[in-house]
C-alpha cells in the first residue's frame, strides 16, 4: 500500500502541493516492487532487507539514492504471547524524495519528534529518533510485566508463568541486538554527514540521537541481566522447594514404615512373646505408636 505525504508548515500531512515528499510502502505488493526495483533503481536485496525483521542495520550508498536499514519494535498485541518483536524499516534518500519501505501498515509520524520539519533529512532523522522512544517503552512495559508475574510465581509456581518470563527474556535479547545494530548505522550516518546532507541542526540532533540510543542499550542491557538472574533466581527456588518436600515425604515415609514393621513382626504365623497375655494387643499398639512419636520428636528438635 502507497501513501504520499508532504512536508507543509514545520509537520507531515496527507496533502499538499506539488510533488510529494515521503512515499510510505507498507507491504508493498508485486507492482509497487517492480515499481521501486525498475524506476527509482532499489537494489533488489536491499528491498527485501527492509522487510526481513532478522536483517541488521545498515547505510549504503547507490549512485542515485541512499539506502539505509534500521530496527524498530513491532507493534505488540494480545496474540503475540508475552514475546516481544522487532522489525526492519528500509529508507531511500534521493535528492528530492524519501522512500519508506514498512513490513505492515503502521504509524510513523505520530507525536513530539514530528512537529518541527523543514526537510527529508529531519525526517530521516527523527524516524530513527522514535524508534528509540519505542525502545524504551516495550522495555518499560516488560518490566512491569516481568513484575506482575513474579508475584504470580511467588503465589502458584505455575509453569506457564515461568514460560512467560523465559519468553520476555528473550524478547530483551532481541531488543539489545536491534539496539546495537542501530548504534552502528547512527555511528555510520554520523561519520558521513556530508553525504547524508545533514545540517549543523540536524548533526546537534544526532548527538541527541546517540546519547538516546546509548541509554535505551543501558537499559536493555540492566533489565536483561536482571532478568537473567531472577530465571536462575526461580530456578534454585524451585529446586530447593523440591529438595524439603522430598525430604519431608521421606520422613513420613519412614514414620509410616516403623508402625508397620512392627505390627507385622506381630502378625507373623509363628510362636512369638505375648502369645498368652490377654493384654498384648495394647501392648502391640503402644509399640507401633512409639517410632512416630519419636520421629514427630526428632522433626521438631531438628527443624526438618
């Protein structure tokens, strides 16, 4: 699906005169791909590299435009279970129009960082700024939802909940890859300004964008260890609670055995002591509760 805008009064809107200044591809089909292949000469791969979600970031440039790759998180719904995604975005600079090519249809020029445009390259720019922003808001919300089902844990020890963590952590693993990778194509794009024709205005910004960036992978790298230990945390938890309850199990295993070795020592068909005292099923019965006396004893003072 195509969709054209134009840059009008410092913002992005949907009309405007003249040629349009941003072209947004949402998973274009077979035409709008030999459109982009054929007439504005996309390389091929790189076409694809912008829809695959496992490329990495990347600058290149063709004699007639520049194609960069950047990571973004995909937008998180009920069905994606916990597990957080990221996708590619593929841009093409050219000298008086910007491609963007999307994996789906999602919005792209929504709040703050699009209120004051004045050309293609603020745009660039500011698209790889909100990805950052987004960054930070998944991880965020996985904080507090790996803290919602700690409490869950704490309650059942349910093994759905512990898929669930194990599921948010990898979704932090894929977070501080995609981060990374952006923090070499913002390195690459701020070494080849000149190319890029980016403004003093837009080099100050790009400061801003790498000190984002930087903090975003502090904080993905922080969550992710913390995870990584609270996993390892619940692990020894659940096997420590293992270990008492099958200590205890045995114990009263051993409790139950003793009054049951006796009286079967007693049932035996054989000449045995008490045969003839008229008392001897009393005496039999206050033998067999002795060993779980003793061991109800024992399990107090020893602190089993």
């Amino acid at each position: 699906m195509q969709r054209k805008l134009y840059i009008s009064n410092g913002k992005i809107a949907d009309s405007g005169e003249g040629e349009a200044a941003v072209y947004v591809y949402s998973a274009p089909d077979e035409a709008e791909r030999k459109y982009l292949i054929e007439q504005l000469k996309i390389d091929d791969h790189t076409l694809n590299s912008s829809l695959d979600p496992d490329e990495l970031s990347r600058l290149e440039f063709e004699p007639e435009h520049i194609a960069m790759i950047f990571k973004r998180p995909k937008r998180y719904t009920a069905e994606d279970s916990f597990h957080f995604k990221v996708l590619s975005t593929g841009v093409f600079l050219f000298k008086d129009r910007l491609i963007i090519v999307l994996a789906e249809d999602v919005s792209l020029f929504e709040g703050r960082p699009f209120l004051k445009i004045q050309t293609i390259q603020d745009i660039l720019l500011k698209l790889i700024y909100q990805a950052i922003l987004h960054f930070v808001e998944h991880i965020r919300s996985i904080t507090l939802i790996s803290t919602e089902l700690e409490q869950q844990i704490n309650i059942a020890m349910g093994n759905k909940d512990l898929l669930n963590l194990f599921t948010l952590e990898k979704s932090l693993v894929y977070y501080l890859s995609a981060i990374n990778s952006n923090n070499v194509l913002i390195e690459k794009i701020k070494n080849n300004a000149s190319k890029i024709g980016l403004s003093p205005e837009n080099l100050e910004f790009l400061d801003d964008i790498v000190i984002e960036n930087s903090q975003c992978r502090g904080q993905a790298e922080i969550y992710s260890q913390v995870l990584a230990s609270l996993m390892d945390a619940r692990a020894s938890i659940i096997s420590n609670n293992l270990n008492v309850r099958i200590k205890t199990l045995t114990i009263l295993t051993i409790a139950i055995m003793l009054p049951t070795l006796v009286v079967s020592i007693f049932s035996m068909n054989v000449r045995i002591p008490l045969s003839g005292f008229h008392n001897a099923f009393w005496v039999i019965v206050l033998l067999s509760a002795i060993p779980p006396i003793a061991v109800a004893i024992l399990w107090r003072k020893m602190k089993w």
